[in-house]
C-alpha cells in the first residue's frame, strides 16, 4: 500500500520498526487502522523554531478496529522543553499509544495534543516526523558496515565525525571501536549483542538531531545493559547543547529516576504523575512496582 512504501522510505526505523514492535495480528489491525487522515498527505504548518513542547490535553482515543475498548482516557500532560519525560505501567496500559498518536499513527478520539501550544493536526506531518528520533524495542540492523547503519534513513549527506559523535552520544563508540575493522566492520547476525543493537540504533536517532528522543525500552531486555544503554543516553543528553525533549516508555523502572516526570498509567489513564521519590512517598502502583521489580532482581 502507499502507506508501507512511504514508512519504508520514511526513516525506516520509526514506524517500521513500531510496526514490528506488536504481534502479527496486531500489525495487520495496526495497517487496517490508519484512516485516510492518518495518511496525511495533506500539508500542514511547519514551524520556524520549535521548542519541543508537548502537550496531551485531555486525549481520549480507542483503535478504530475496538470501538467499545477506551485504549486512553482523559490523559493530561505537558512535555516542557528539554525534559526527560518516562511513561510507565503495567503492560496494556497505553503507553505505546500514547506514542502512536503522537506520531500521528492515530488522531485522538477526544481531546488533542499540542506541539509548541500548535494543535499537532495543523502541522505538516512529514516535517513533523522528521523532528523526531525513535527508537523501538527491537532496533532493526542491516547487512551493511556500521557506519551505514548509524547512517541509515538520513536523508541529508553524513561526515564521519557526525556517525562517530552519534555513536559517542549512544555509548557505541568503544565498542565499535574494538572491532576488527571498527566503524566499516560487517553488521552480520551475531556480530553484536541486543544491548548494541540497542546502541547502535540510538546513535542512529541522535545522528537526525531530533528535537524530540523517543525510547521505547525493551521489555524483553530487562538486563542491566540496556539500563546502562538508557541510562548513558539520558546523562547524554542532558550535557548535550543541542535541546531535545526525551519520551521513555520504561519497563525497567530503576532506568528512570532521574526522569524530570514520571508518568503512571493505569488501564489507559494517568493514575500518578511526579519525580521517583514523590511517587515513592505516595506510595502508590509506582511505589507498588518498583518494590516488585526491586524483589525480583533480588
Ligand atoms: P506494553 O508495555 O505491553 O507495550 P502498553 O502499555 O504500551 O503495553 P498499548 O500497546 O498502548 O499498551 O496497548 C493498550 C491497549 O490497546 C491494549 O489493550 C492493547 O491490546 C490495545 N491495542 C494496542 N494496539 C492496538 C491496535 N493496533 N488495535 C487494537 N487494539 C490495540
């Protein structure tokens, strides 16, 4: 369909890599659902200076293949410039479609997002995509050196110094550096573990400049490597001059105590919203998961 060709030529690892991110019947819901609208063609606004606020306002939303199952209700929350904003929840809480209507994957059912205080409808949705990075949960690498998968959907030309202070950013440097033929070494199957894919594909996010970072965090890969991958590219991008706004769909909560907000979905409504140790005096469902994630570990 017009929509897969476009995705593909799109940045390939966004919404492709979103994609491939649920089940297979979901895929097949997930390519039924975009209405017309969600194509987006049409042009729309594109802004001369973008902050990278972000505003939920009151978005309710339901897959239009479930229309009786509210996926999000009433959710409210503001993204201020260069914050680091976590979402997290049980699974089945509506994170992912939190992300999804902000890529404008769907329209909200009720409510709307805001970007920069501009309704997101009104922008022009491809120059709206490309301010963002996003990295998925299963990074998709390709059969070609390393460099060119740093370098992979980046439309404009690419020096050797931007690939290797993405992949510094993304704590991939060492690494690729080790390797028998470092930055031009063939990505084959196992050549790298799923921490650096991982790596490798935020470096690939961070080498677009993305005024918005969007991680979704592996739910498979609750290991303490991809809490440092996580970890690491905060820190990053706090030092960063460059502002970016970062959304983290976390699994592993103990990545995200730094986070400036946290926010805690519950059945497709934010139940808690604030810094680790406020939620941890709340002592509420973050509080209440974190000490399961803490016996777990134990
Ligand atoms: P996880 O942590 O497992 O990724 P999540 O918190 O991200 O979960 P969502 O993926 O946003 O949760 O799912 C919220 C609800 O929406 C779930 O009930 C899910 O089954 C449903 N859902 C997700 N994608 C679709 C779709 N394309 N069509 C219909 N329902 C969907």
């Amino acid at each position: 369909s017009e929509w897969l060709i476009y995705s593909t030529w799109w940045v390939g690892d966004n919404i492709s890599n979103l994609m491939q991110s649920v089940g297979a019947s979901e895929k097949v819901f997930h390519l039924m659902d975009l209405s017309p609208s969600s194509q987006f063609m049409e042009r729309g606004e594109k802004l001369q200076r973008l902050t990278g606020r972000i505003e939920f306002k009151n978005v309710s939303f339901h897959y239009p293949s479930r229309p009786t199952v509210s996926v999000v209700q009433h959710v409210n929350f503001v993204v201020h410039p260069s914050e680091v904003v976590a979402i997290v929840g049980l699974s089945g809480s509506g994170k992912s479609t939190l992300v999804n209507l902000l890529l404008r994957l769907y329209e909200p059912t009720n409510g709307q997002i805001l970007i920069d205080d501009i309704p997101i409808n009104g922008l022009d949705t491809m120059w709206w995509r490309e301010r963002i990075g996003f990295v998925g949960q299963e990074p998709k690498l390709f059969r070609m050196d390393i460099s060119s998968n740093i370098r992979y959907g980046c439309t404009r030309d690419v020096k050797q110094e931007e690939i290797e202070w993405a992949a510094k950013q993304a704590y991939a440097h060492d690494f690729i550096s080790a390797l028998p033929n470092g930055y031009e070494t063939l990505v084959d199957d196992d050549l790298l573990s799923g921490g650096q894919k991982q790596r490798i594909a935020i470096a690939r996010a961070l080498l677009r400049d993305p005024k918005i970072l969007i991680l979704d965090e592996a739910t498979s890969a609750l290991d303490a490597e991809s809490e440092h991958n996580v970890k690491g590219v905060l820190r990053s991008v706090k030092s960063d001059s460059a502002t970016r706004s970062v959304i983290v769909i976390a699994h592993r909560l103990s990545t995200i105590q730094a986070a400036d907000r946290i926010v805690v979905m519950d059945g497709g409504q934010i139940v808690e919203m604030g810094i680790h140790r406020e939620l941890l005096l709340k002592d509420g469902l973050y509080a209440r998961l974190t000490r399961k994630q803490a016996d777990a570990m134990a």
